[in-house]
C-alpha cells in the first residue's frame, strides 16, 4: 500500500502539519526522540503482500513481549554516547605505542576521554550480545530482518573481540590504541589499515547498530500499541477483490464505545452512508480507515472479526479546506481532492478511499448532480472499496438499485423530546430529519419565529 500524507494526517495516524497527533497516545510507546521519529517513518510504510503482512503479524505480538524485558533507558543512553563519540572531530589518537605515549602526556583529557568512550562502546555491545541472541529466536520480516542482521554484525565483528580483550584487561594504553580501529578508517583487529576495501569500517558497523536500536524500540511500540486495544488479527484477501467486512468495529480511541458490523459484498464497490450530524458518521469512517491501514501495518485491529482486502493505497477526504493564500475556494479544493482519488482509480489502482460530507462547498443542487456523478463512477471501478458519508438522501434513494452500491445509515431514535444518537450502522437509507428540531431545542427556532410573526 502506497502511503499518501495528507490520508495519515486526517485519520490522526500522523501528525499534520500543525503538529496534532490525535493517535500518539495509541501508537507512540518509544523510549527517545530518534525512536520516535524512526516509528513515524514505520508507520509511513504500510506493507504490500499478504505473506509480509503475515509476517508482520507474528512479530508484532513477541516484540510486545520482549519490549518490557529491555532496559531502554540505559540501552538509549548509551546509544546517543556511542553515536556523539562517532560523530566526534577529536583527533585520532596515534596507533603507535610511541607516539600514542607522547601524545597521552601531552594530551592527558583527550585521551581520558577516549578511553571512556571506548568503554561506553564495549558496554554497549556487551548489552546487544544478549538483546541479539533474543532478537534471533524471534518471528521476522524483510524490514525488521535489517535490524536483526544490524545487531547481529556489530556484535560478531571480528573487531570487537580485540575491543573486548582491551576492556578486559584494563590496559588504558591499549585501550587508546583502538581509537582508530573504532572511529577510523577501514582497519583490521588490530588497529592496522585493512587492505581489503570491501570490509565496512567498524564505525559504520556501529553507527548502523545504533540506528537498528532506535527502529527495535520503534517495532516494538508497534507491537505493544497492537496489542494494548484490545482488537483481533485481521483475515487478508487478495488484492482487487472488494469483499470487506468488520464485526464489532470501533475506532481505536474509543474501545468501549458502540461497535458496528458492516459487510460489502465482493459486487459492493461503493457504500454510501447518510445519517444527520451527530449521528457518528465521521468516527464510523474514520473506523473504517484507521482499521485498513493497520492490517495493512500487520497490526490488530479494534474489532471482533475483520476481513480486509489489500490496496494500492488509501485516500481519505474528510477535512478539505479553502486555501486563501492560492486562491482556492472549498469547492474547488474538493474537486481537487476528488481528481487525484479518481485518477488513481482510473489508472487501475486498488484503491480504498473515505469522502465525508463530499462537494459541501457547492450549492445542494451542484452538490447533488456532483455526488451522484461520482457514486455512480466508482461503482462501476473494477477495483477498489469507497465510502460516502452524505446527508444527501436524495442520492442514495437513486442509488438502491445500483449495482455495486450498499447504502446504509446512522440509526437515530427521535420518538423522544431530543434526539437519542445509537451510533449505530444499519443497511438503507436515512430518513432523519434533526435540523429544525435541533433548532427548536436549542430555542432558536422559537425567538425566529417570534421576530417574524410567525407565532
């Protein structure tokens, strides 16, 4: 699945560009600012194939259970130390006994320095040796065999033998004298150039350990927000098929609020859901996406049972806006957003696209013709699952004996003074109509009618 920003963004996935991130105290369980930032660009990368999904799934949950088992505080600290100390411009202390010995008298804090740092190094493998051999019983995938394969060089580096042995020994000279093998150029074991230019440099090994630490704190934050909701493994299905279905569905903030079964039908393109305002469309659809995209994460998903087939990428349209500063009314802003779902459906992409309240920038008769165009259009896709939240009932009374459309809608119970809002999800058609009862409610409706002699 292609990852689209801006679909992120209005599911609270990813943070938008004012910084909100409704889903962080989901999604973020990561120990330091460089994990962090590692599991937003994991959860940038949703997966392809049902096989690497599958994967997926099975790591995630053991990567939940080791995460707790892991001392991430000392494990991070010392990884900002190693990767600051690799970054450093201090001289590289000389690799002959000799010189080394003149430059310590001379140089008595630098070299004091390096030492510590190239202790803090030999801890720090000394930690991964342990995290590494857990990481290898493990379930894996292509993404995270990276982070195994990382851990795994760094720690039976032929190099860090003689790190190890110096640390060992307690010998400050010699420990000094491996300054360069760690942060020079390509060397062997013992400090001396390596002539083959094919072996890494272990600097590079290690700065590559330090980022995998970084991406296993971020695999796990999945793993652990995965399990935390409470939500089932989702069944896949191939790619273009539309058949998707959700028993007990919930959006994963609210996994005590109502849950709703929704099944499309692999003829069933489109659903087309009405409801009045208030009624829960806009957390439905939003659901619905939220729940796409972590199958497509190998995660859970907030539900009692899931059948989701695999896209090309997921589009959502649900807070476009104006933009005064090129010029761009609502309207046109929509039209925009629509031409880029459509286009991809036209180019035969698989696609999985969510419009709320669609063409609300136009006047009811456009707005009507617009999205009646549009339901009928991608009905008629030969791929892909879309769903329309409209209060426009005419269009979906047009569009019960369309082939490839399901309309359902928001059930509301009005046989009180107010409204009861169910939250629930229902095939057909709503027939609500809340707007000048809520206007009455509020009491607005009689102080108008007042003012205008009407009462």
């Amino acid at each position: 699945m292609r990852a689209e920003p801006t679909s992120l963004a209005e599911l609270g996935l990813l943070p938008d560009t004012a910084g909100q991130w409704p889903l962080a105290t989901l999604l973020d369980h990561t120990h330091a600012r460089p994990a962090h930032d590692a599991l937003k660009r994991l959860i940038a990368t949703p997966l392809n194939a049902i096989a690497d999904i599958e994967a997926r799934q099975r790591l995630l949950p053991a990567l939940a259970t080791l995460s707790p088992q892991v001392r991430w505080s000392e494990l991070h600290g010392l990884a900002v130390q190693v990767s600051r100390y690799l970054a450093s411009n201090y001289v590289l202390l000389p690799t002959s006994p000799v010189e080394r010995a003149v430059f310590a008298l001379r140089n008595r804090d630098i070299v004091a320095e390096l030492t510590g740092q190239l202790r803090r190094v030999d801890e720090l493998l000394r930690q991964c040796v342990l995290l590494q051999l857990r990481l290898a019983t493990l379930p894996s995938d292509a993404a995270f065999e990276r982070v195994t394969s990382a851990f795994s060089n760094a720690v039976r580096d032929p190099r860090v033998a003689t790190l190890h042995a110096a640390v060992n020994r307690d010998n400050t000279n010699a420990l000094a004298g491996l300054d360069e093998m760690v942060r020079g150029t390509i060397t062997d074991g013992t400090g001396s150039l390596h002539t083959e230019t094919s072996a890494l440099p272990l600097r590079d090994v290690l700065l590559a350990l330090v980022d995998a630490i970084w991406q296993l704190d971020a695999f796990c934050s999945l793993g652990t927000a995965s399990e935390s909701f409470g939500g089932i493994t989702p069944q896949l299905a191939p790619r273009g098929a539309a058949e998707m279905s959700f028993g007990g569905l919930r959006h994963p903030l609210l996994p005590q609020g109502v849950s709703n079964d929704v099944t499309l039908s692999d003829e069933e393109r489109v659903l087309f859901l009405t409801g009045p305002n208030m009624a829960g469309k806009s957390t439905l659809l939003r659901a619905f996406g939220i729940a796409i995209y972590f199958a497509h994460l190998g995660m859970n998903v907030t539900a009692d049972s899931a059948m989701v087939p695999l896209f090309d990428s997921l589009m959502v349209s649900i807070t476009v806006r104006d933009n005064l500063q090129r010029g761009e009314s609502l309207y046109l802003a929509e039209i925009r957003r629509v031409h880029t779902i459509v286009e991809a459906v036209a180019r035969g992409e698989s696609v999985a696209a969510i419009f709320d309240e669609v063409f609300r920038g136009t006047n009811i008769a456009d707005a009507t013709q617009a999205t009646a165009l549009l339901v009928q259009g991608l009905a008629n896709a030969p791929h892909g699952t879309f769903v329309i939240a409209s209060h426009l009932a005419d269009v979906a009374h047009d569009s019960t004996t369309n082939r490839g459309v399901s309309c359902w809608y928001m059930q509301v119970d009005i046989a009180g003074p107010t409204p009861l809002f169910t939250h629930r999800v229902q095939r057909g058609v709503s027939e609500v109509h809340l707007g000048m009862m809520l206007l009455d409610a509020e009491g607005v409706g009689p102080t108008l009618r007042r003012m205008a002699g009407l009462q």
